[in-house]
C-alpha cells in the first residue's frame, strides 16, 4: 500500500512539473505567473545567492518597457538577485554605456532589450570577455555570437493574428470586398519588426494580389511604411499625408494594420482630427499590440479596434528559469533552436503564445487575470 501511495505522488508531482512549463494560452500565462510568484514566496534560490543581474530596457515612454522591467525586476529579487534596472531613453549610446558600467560593477547575467539590434557587438564582446552571459529580451539582438539565449513571444505569430483579424472582421474569407487597407511598420532597427509585418503579410498578401484589399497608397513595401522608433507622432504624421494624398472626398478608409500600440494612438490621433469617429465616418479597423492601457481605452471607446496581449509576467518567469540555468552551468529550457539567426549563430529560444484583446474579451483577457484592474481602465 505504501508503495501505490509513493507511486500516486510522484506521478502528481511530474505531471505539475510539466504544467508549470506551458505557456499556450492567456490562462496558462496566468498560472505561469501565479507559480512563479510561490516560488519566490518560498525564499532565496541557492542559485542567486545575491548575485547581481543586470537589466537593461529601451525606454520608460512607453507602459509595456516599465512593467517589463517592473516585473523582472521583482522576480529576480524574489529569487535572492541583486539587479541593476537601467532604462536609456531610446538613446542607443546611452544603452551601450550602460551595458558597459553593469559589467564593470560584476554583473554575472545581462538582460537586453535592445534599442537598435545591431549595435552592441562591441559591447557584448566585453561581457564575454568578462564571462558575462546575456539573454536577449523580446527583441533579438543581431550580428554578434555573445548572446546566449532569446525569450520573447512568437512575433510572426504576432503579425498573423493581427492580419486574421482584418480577415475576420472584413469578411475576406466570405469573398467580401474590395475594401481599401494601409499598412503601417514598425522600426527598422528593430528586428522584430520584420516579422510582425511578415506575419500579417502572410494573411493579408493573398487579398491585395486579388484585388480584395486596395492598398490606396500604393505603399506595400516595409522600407516604405516603416516609422523609426515607434514613434507615435511619426506615425500620426504619415497617416495625416495618407488621409490627405489618398481619402480626400470621402473616400473610405476600411483597415489599418498597425503593429503596435504606440503606431496605433498616432493614426487614431489623425483619424479623429480627420473626422472619423462619427456613424456617417467611423473608425476603420486598426490593430495594435501591448494592450497599453490608452489604448485599451480606445478599445472600449470603439476608437482601436483589436491589441494583441503579452503577458510580461510570464515572459519574466521565464527568463528568470534561463538565469537560474546559466548560473548553475546547465541548458535553460527552449523550444526552438533552428528560428532566430541573428546573422552570427543561431539563438536558442523560448518563444510565449501572444493572444489578442479587443472590446468583446478584454474583461477576461486583461482584468480577470489581475494584469489590470477595472478602474485602471477608466
């Protein structure tokens, strides 16, 4: 009987071992990030013993860079870790000087998220010397070999839910059109950027070569739409011209394939100064991604139409599980070792199911799983 009983226990504790690695749905991000936070509850994991991580985030302009950081920042301090959070005001040298001073002070992992992607070969050259191992963050740094792990979300899937969104809401599928679409970019330095844009593309491409999706621009190409920085105004000015060049007389405007969230309050900005908004001129169906709370506001507004959500706490979690692994001299747990060429190796990676949110599901998305409360989104 004692032995049924020992065999009941471990065969519960591996299937919870197991569960605790999926990270598919919004729900499971939610427990990800409900058994990360136990873990810390339980005290200083013998891997961290007060050793110094360094952290370092683009920006605080936009919300999804202060909680990203926010959160790393808690579960590495949970865990036992000292960390330095810096944040370099999309300042490129900035970022690099302050890569520089983590090593100097004796940090033993970085954690990047890279202004422009292609920058810090030097830099991550002196960290290697310095046996410093670094993570990539979100976006991939490139053209270097001294990057040890990626952990981001599934970025061309990212773009393809967004572009299925435009099918869905369009009734492509259903033969439905034409209907006239413009295409945003994200920033050419950012190397995720291409593939939130192949995604959609993937989705949208088959339309506009038949004629149901006009791209009244003309402008299909990424060189073309791309907005350096995410920058918000960028992006307001070059849907002001498209209005302008293109939408004159009443012409209708059906989507807009935004790909974040910081390009989507721009071109709802200039839509609105345009006139759009009422019932004779709403709002054509624009994307966006970070679920920013402006912008899910504009959501429930009916102002943006769909956001796509990730969860930075489970993203956290795991890069958390990849520091302790390089710590203790073992392989972090990924999934994909063939994807993410940066131009110098390939990058073993761990990659986070977005999901997306829009003003039919946001409760559940985004309020029920306690990433926001009702009044932040008042």
């Amino acid at each position: 009987m004692k032995k049924v009983i020992a065999l009941i226990l471990v065969a519960v504790l591996a299937v919870g071992m197991l569960a605790a690695c999926g990270t598919s749905t919004s729900t499971d991000a939610s427990v990800s990030s409900s058994a990360a936070s136990t873990d810390s509850a339980k005290g200083t994991d013998t891997a961290a013993s007060g050793q110094l991580i360094g952290v370092a985030m683009p920006t605080q302009s936009l919300q999804r860079w202060n909680q990203d950081g926010a959160n790393l920042k808690k579960e590495l301090e949970g865990k036992g870790y000292k960390v330095d959070l810096q944040y370099a005001n999309n300042d490129v040298n900035t970022q690099i000087q302050q890569i520089e001073n983590m090593i100097v002070k004796g940090s033993k992992v970085l954690v990047i998220a890279a202004i422009d992607c292609s920058a810090l070969s030097d830099v991550l050259k002196k960290a290697a010397d310095n046996s410093v191992k670094v993570i990539s963050y979100d976006r991939l740094i490139m053209k270097t070999p001294n990057v040890d792990y990626y952990a981001t979300f599934d970025n061309f899937k990212v773009g393809v839910i967004q572009g299925q969104y435009i099918e869905t809401k369009l009734g492509l599928k259903d033969g439905k059109g034409p209907f006239n679409i413009e295409l945003f970019g994200g920033s050419p330095d950012d190397n995720n950027a291409n593939y939130f844009f192949d995604g959609a593309y993937s989705i949208l491409k088959p339309y506009i070569d038949s004629g149901k999706l006009v791209v009244t621009s003309g402008q299909k190409d990424f060189a073309k739409i791309a907005i350096q920085g995410w920058d918000s105004a960028k992006a307001q000015a070059r849907m002001d011209n498209l209005i302008t060049a293109n939408y004159a007389g009443g012409k209708k405007l059906d989507a807009v394939l935004s790909p974040n969230d910081s390009l989507a309050i721009g071109i709802v900005a200039s839509l609105k100064n345009a006139g759009y908004g009422s019932s004779d001129k709403p709002y054509p169906i624009i994307t966006g991604q970070d679920c920013d709370k402006p912008n899910v506001i504009a959501m429930i507004n009916g102002q943006q139409s769909m956001s796509i959500f990730k969860d930075t706490r489970t993203l956290a979690s795991k890069v958390v599980e990849m520091i302790d692994s390089l710590l203790q001299g073992k392989e972090a747990p990924v999934y994909d070792t063939k994807t993410y060429d940066n131009e110098s190796k390939v990058v073993p990676s761990f990659l986070c199911e977005p999901v997306y949110a829009d003003k039919d599901n946001y409760k559940k998305i985004l309020v029920d799983s306690g990433y926001y409360k009702e009044s932040d989104l008042k």
